[in-house]
C-alpha cells in the first residue's frame, strides 16, 4: 500500500521567505488559481478528472505579501529542545528536559534568556541551585530564536523537504 501524501506544505513569500504552513486543500487551490507555484513536489500525482498536479510540498506566493511584524514564540520545552539542538547546556549530552538557569523559585522569569536545554542527569544535580553556587558555566548564551523558521517550528512539525527554505531564515 503506498504511503499517504503529506498533509501538509510550506508557504513562502515571493522573497522566499517562510510565512505559514498550510493544509494540501488550501495549498492546491493557490496553484489552481495562480497564486502560488511549486517549488519542491513530492514524486506522487493528484488526479482530478481532466488534470494531474504534483503534491505540493513547498510553494512560493507569485506576489510578495507584507506581513507586519511578528509575534515572539513562548519557550516551550519543544522550542528551547529544538533552538539548543538537543544537547545539554552543562555537559553538551543528549538533552531531554529544560531547565531554568536562574531557578523560578529563586526569582527566575520563564523567558529564553533564563531557559535551556538539559539532561535528566545535570538538572537533577542541580536542582534549584544558580550556576555560581555549583561552578558551573554555560557554553553559550540562550537568546530568543529570530525569523519565522522559530514560528513554524513551534507550531508543527517540519517536513524533510522544507530544511533548506527554514534554515535559509534562520540564518538571516
């Protein structure tokens, strides 16, 4: 049985740049009415009776839209995983939770500068205890993800084919 098509494509400006994501009804109804054009398409056909399309898995609108200025997206746990890579902040392993740098019951605000990604391991070890007490340093700085790779990261899961128009944001 052959697998199903996406359920979703990648929407981007006419300037390449990510805008949302959006269900395959909506995305083969830019193409059909040319206001979008595929970029990447998977190898599988939609059929209607007088025409095939290929499955869209990436678009780009034929006209540049203004979005006004975006909305920061909240550290959540798959957020910080996926800005820190899955690595631990204190011992560079795999990470499976977060932390709070400077410890909520200690005063600490749950925003990105105060939350990173850390092991089971090291966040037990240190509790509600700051990085002073048990010399400990960070490697990095943690700073809120810029562009709108940030945003759809947050709000569903990428498609392997989109990689390249995300990572392209990200590094604007």
């Amino acid at each position: 049985m052959p697998a199903a098509p996406p359920r979703r494509s990648l929407l981007l400006n006419a300037s390449l740049e990510p805008l949302c994501v959006v269900s395959m009804h909506r995305a083969v109804l830019l193409v059909l009415t040319g206001k979008a054009t595929v970029l990447e398409a998977d190898d599988r056909l939609l059929h209607s009776e007088r025409s095939a399309l290929p499955v869209p898995l990436v678009l780009c609108l034929t006209r540049y839209v203004h979005v006004p200025m975006r909305r920061t997206v909240p550290p959540t746990r798959r957020t910080v995983l996926l800005r820190d890579g899955h690595r631990c902040a204190y011992c560079g392993g795999a990470a499976d939770t977060v932390d709070h740098v400077h410890p909520r019951s200690r005063g600490g605000r749950h925003e990105w500068t105060n939350v990173v990604a850390a092991c089971g391991r090291c966040n037990n070890r240190k509790s509600n205890r700051l990085l002073s007490e048990l010399g400990w340093e960070l490697s990095f700085t943690p700073r809120a993800p810029r562009g709108a790779a940030a945003l759809l990261s947050a709000s569903v899961r990428a498609d392997p084919s989109w990689t390249a128009y995300l990572a392209s944001d990200a590094a604007a």
